[in-house]
C-alpha cells in the first residue's frame, strides 16, 4: 500500500499506529525523536509522515522547517499533538504540513486523513504546483468540518463568492491580524450551524465535526451563547 514513517516520542502512541497502519496493509517505520526521524528520511522516502509536534530534542515544526530548507519536504506531513493551539496548527500548515490530528486521535479521523493525505501526495506529483487554501477553508479545514482536499477544492468558490481583491472575504476584513479574522469566520460559521440546528448541540456537534466538550469550550472562546446557557 504505502510506506508511512511515525514520529512520535510516546512508545505506546508508536505502538498503537504502528498496529492500525500493518492492519491497513500500509508499511511502517517508526522514529521516537527528531535525530531519528531524519535518519528515517534519508534512508528513504515516505509516502507520509505522521509528525509529534511536542518531542525532547527538536519540535516537530522545527523539523517540518528542516526538510522544507533542504527540499526534502516532498511527500504529505501530519502534525499530530495533544497540546498545540490553533495557531501552531496555522503555523505547521503555512511552512508544509498538510493537516493537523489533535490526540486522543480517533480511529475513523485518522484513517479518513492518512487516506486524504495519500491522495494529496499521488496528485502533488502530477500537479508540481498547490493552490493554497482560502482563509475561510483553512479555517474549516482546522477545525475538522472539511478534510483539507475538500477545503482545496471549496477555496475557488469562495474566492469568486467575495473576490480577495476588495479587501474582504463576505463581510470579513481581510487586513486584520490573521487571529482576528479567523475568530470572525468561526464566529459565523457556529452561529450558522446553531441557527440552523435550532441550537441542538448534539446537531452541532455532528455537523462541524467536534467533540461536544470541545463545541462548549470554542463557543464560549468565540462569546457565543450556547444551548447550555439558554437552559436547554
């Protein structure tokens, strides 16, 4: 199938994708730290890479920064971490990486993004040049409701639906600090997705793809009142 290298500190996060990837038929190699992950490059080239962000000696993004200074960063990368913010997230996405697993990784959410990332590599071969996300679909594309291939495919749309060169993707300002501009399109995008579910955050939480605990707690980042608020 494909020749996937982890990199990941924590033996038992190794061991458990290690089991989920052979079960898949892909091939794996395995690195606990930076200094062995580039060893694993070297050797060879992975179809992907599922990269720690958070490890002892250097960082994931460090090492993201490293292959892409030496043109070595040619195949997919996901970011995988536990206690990265958004921003890092942004970050890894803007220096290469393709998308971003916060653990505990589900099953389905991990293979649907191994495969996604698959077919971004097989097409980046054919196609040297990637068309960057929009704002709006990397900002979805984050928080789960589209893979990144599908955010891809949406960007145009947006682009036509309010063109770049106004200054403003719909009625959001685009020369403002990204985070502001960001917390502008969630903040839309959940209160779309409340409205339309009449505040059901069972429905909400299917739709936008996030766990419910984590819906309270972007909902109450954003200063949106909740369905808990309301006493329902």
């Amino acid at each position: 199938m494909a020749r996937i290298l982890v990199v990941d500190d924590e033996v038992g996060i190794r061991e458990l994708l290690s089991e989920i990837l052979y079960d898949e038929g892909h091939t794996v190699e395995l690195a606990e730290n930076a200094a062995e992950a580039r060893a694993a490059r070297l050797r060879m080239r992975p179809d992907l890479v599922l990269l720690d962000i958070w490890m002892p000696d250097t960082d994931g993004v460090s090492l993201l920064k490293e292959w892409g200074s030496q043109g070595l960063l040619d195949m997919p990368v996901i970011m995988m971490s536990g206690h990265a913010t958004i921003d890092t997230a942004v970050e890894a996405t803007r220096i290469g990486a393709m998308d971003f697993l916060e653990k505990p990784i589900t099953l389905q959410r991990l293979l649907k993004t191994i495969a996604a990332g698959l077919a971004r590599g097989r097409v980046s071969h054919a196609t040297p040049a990637a068309t960057p996300l929009a704002p709006a679909a990397l900002a979805v594309a984050l928080e789960d409701e589209l893979d990144p291939p599908t955010a891809l495919a949406a960007a145009p749309a947006v682009a036509e639906a309010a063109p770049l060169s106004s200054g403003k993707l719909g009625s959001i300002p685009l020369d403002q600090p990204l985070r502001e501009a960001r917390d502008e399109f969630e903040r839309i995008y959940f209160e779309y997705h409340l409205a339309r579910e009449n505040h059901s955050m069972t429905r909400v939480s299917e739709r936008t793809g996030l766990e419910r605990t984590h819906l309270y707690r972007k909902l109450k980042q954003l200063g949106i009142e909740s369905a808990r608020k309301r006493g329902t």
